[in-house]
C-alpha cells in the first residue's frame, strides 16, 4: 500500500486518540500495523476493511480523491440497478466515464466492475475496457487480490464470445498473478478460478484436464470446509463423463450434485440435474421414461432452461416415432441467454438436426439437406460430444459422403 494511506490512517488513529494496539485489535498484529502505517506493509483488502471500521469510515474514504462524492452516488445507484437486473440502465450511465480520467478511489473500481457484468449480460464490448480501468486502479493502490478479481470477469467476457482458448489463457494467468500477489487466501475466489479453469478446459475439448482441475477444488472445498460451488464442480463432472460416455461416473457425480443442492434446497441446479437425467435416457434409447421424466418435472420449467426441456421433449416424441409432436416441440427451441459452454449450444442446435430427419421421413429431402448443412456448419468447430456425433451421422445419411 502506497505510504499515503499509511499516513492517512495514522493520522486519523491519532486524531480520534487510538493505540496501535487498540486499533490493531485482534485482527492484525501490532507490529504489522507499524508497517503498514510506515508504508512498508500491503494490507489485503480484509485489513483494510477492518481498520476502516475500526476507524467509523469506508474503504474509500481512506482512497479518497477528488470526485469521490458524484462516484460513489453513482455506484449505489448502479448497485441497486444490478439487483433489479436493469443493466440496460447502467451501461447508459456509467459508459460516459469510460471516456474521462476516474478518481482513483475503490467506489470507481467497483462501478467499472458493475458496468463490465452488465456488459456481460447485454453482449456490450466495452467491458473489456472496464475492467482495464478497475484492474489499474487496484494497482495503483497494490490491491493485487482486488486486481486479480476484476481481471476474472474478463473469463464470462470471453465465454460469450466463444473465445474458450483465450479464456483458459486468461484464467491461468490470473492465477499466476493471485499466487504471486497474494498478501492473504481468498477460498471463494480460488473456487471460483478453479470452476473458470475446468469450464474453459472443457469448452476445448480437454475433459480429463477438465475433471483433475474440479476434483482438485473439491478436495480444496473439503480441506477448508467451504462448499461454495460444490454442486457445480459436480454437475459439470457428469457433464464431462456424459461426453465421454462413462455411464457410471455420471451416475456417481449426478448423486453428488443432487446431495449438495438438496441441502442447500437449490431448486435451480435440481432442476438442472433433472435435466441431465432426462438427457443420459434419451441417449441410450430410452424415450418413454425420459418421456415420463420430462412430464412430471415440466412444473419446474423455468424461462431460461425451456429451450433445453423442449428438446429433450422433441427428442423423446422423435424416438417415439410422435414425429408432429417431435416437431412441435423442436421447432420451439430456441438458444437461452447463458448457454455459452460449446456443450449447452451444441444440444440446442442439434433440434435442427432431429427436424431434418424428420423432414426428410415426410418426404422434403431438399429442405433437409438445406437445413441439416447448416446446423452441421455451425457445430462442427465444436469439441467432441454425442450431439455433434448425431449431427455428423445426420448430415452424411441426409447428405452423402
């Protein structure tokens, strides 16, 4: 931490007529806060927080500058537009800023960081220069673990742009920075790096990579008995086995998930799960109890997984030789908002490869092949998956070749 701080909180302790020792607390050590008042010691962002309480302020205000006031404003404004998920709102106020010189205070890090997820959200580019703005500001004041974080973001960036390799680029070199700066561990943000990692080793294709890195972060999460994630890092387990068809490990990684979401009583990543037990029967043949699946968990349908639960329907009726059904249900299909994994996109555009077929049995060869190149031509960049194996079998028996 620069030695400004360190004479601002010095200053402040003497002027409210505080120790060393009273002020250091149980939360640091005397002689660490010596250090960091004589700006020989960087305080982690949780020392910082601490004495800032201990002091009656915010975090910010012991960075603050100039302009301090307007941004922080601004911040509790956007920060209530995330909670109503109006990210429309905050890309109109805050990406004026992107073009002028911010305060260098913690709020302006925390509003470029707000705005880089709505830009997310909302497939804006310039989250990228957001967070530049973020990760410099952390910089300046050696809030490495703050910097490292903000330069996470950049992973969901990526995803939405189906750049995977660059994702996977980034997240090990996040890592490297974390492992490197660190002044204190962050569980939650390792958890984090380690599901960003397995994500971007599958979305490449790279699922033994893929599983070590996740039962590295389930051995982590035991260690310290943190469980951030947990049903996660098991649910894209069994999605990773379900490509590779391990029928078995599935199984055991689907149980798990299902263990940790029950107690956590998780209805969206049960519903999830569910899906994925409706998907292993569909591929092994087994339409009429997928069928019977999909029936009695329709109640769980959100918005944002319809699309999925409408193709294991199709799919289900199309195995059912139900083929009006089959193409009712198919033609609904549509690609939800956070489907970015090669995975989820490849089993939605495989609906186009079941409608061809179905096409091509009323008699409509041309349509088919017209349709079925298309959805071959987009999937076919995509790693390995019993999706793009239906897709190709699809395209040569419609197609030739």
């Amino acid at each position: 931490m620069s030695t400004t701080i360190g004479e601002k909180i010095r200053k402040l302790r003497k002027a409210k007529g505080i120790t060393q020792s009273q002020l250091a607390g149980e939360h640091i050590t005397k002689s660490m806060l010596s250090q960091i008042e004589n700006g020989k010691a960087q305080p982690s962002m949780g020392s910082l927080q601490y004495l800032a309480r201990q002091l009656g302020l915010e975090v910010s205000q012991l960075l603050e500058e100039d302009g301090s006031a307007e941004i922080s404003r601004l911040l509790r404004e956007v920060e209530d537009h995330i909670k109503r998920k109006d990210y429309i709102s905050i890309i109109s106020k805050v990406e004026p800023l992107l073009e002028t010189k911010l305060p260098l205070i913690l709020d302006a890090a925390r509003l470029m960081e707000n705005y880089a997820e709505a830009c997310f959200h909302t497939l804006n580019p310039n989250g990228g220069r957001a967070v530049d703005k973020a990760v410099e500001i952390y910089d300046h004041f050696s809030l490495y673990v703050e910097a490292a974080k903000a330069r996470y973001i950049m992973y969901a960036l990526y995803f939405t742009k189906l750049q995977y390799g660059t994702s996977l680029d980034l997240i090990r070199d996040v890592w490297r920075q974390y492992k490197d700066k660190k002044s204190s561990r962050d569980i939650l943000f390792e958890l984090d790096l380690h599901y960003a990692e397995a994500a971007s080793l599958s979305a490449i294709g790279y699922y033994e990579e893929s599983r070590n890195v996740l039962l590295a972060a389930i051995t982590l999460s035991h260690d310290e008995k943190v469980f951030y994630l947990t049903d996660h890092f098991y649910r894209l387990l069994a999605g990773n086995s379900q490509v590779i068809e391990d029928d078995e490990q599935v199984q055991h990684y689907l149980s798990k998930a299902r263990q940790f979401a029950q107690f956590t009583e998780d209805l969206d990543s049960l519903e999830l799960i569910e899906l994925v037990e409706v998907t292993k029967l569909n591929w092994k043949g087994k339409y009429a109890e997928a069928l019977d699946l999909i029936l009695k968990y329709s109640i769980m349908e959100h918005e944002d997984k319809r699309g999925y639960w409408l193709l294991q329907r199709g799919i289900s009726y199309y195995g059912l030789d139900r083929y009006a059904e089959a193409l009712e249900a198919l033609s609904q299909v549509t690609m939800p908002e956070w489907g970015h994994h090669p995975f989820n996109k490849a089993s939605i555009h495989s609906a186009g490869a079941y409608i061809a077929k179905i096409y091509a049995k009323q008699g409509e060869h041309d349509r088919a092949r017209t349709l079925i190149e298309q959805v071959y031509e987009t999937m076919k960049v995509f790693p390995p998956s019993p999706y793009l194996s239906f897709v190709k079998e699809t395209y040569h028996e419609l197609c030739g070749g």
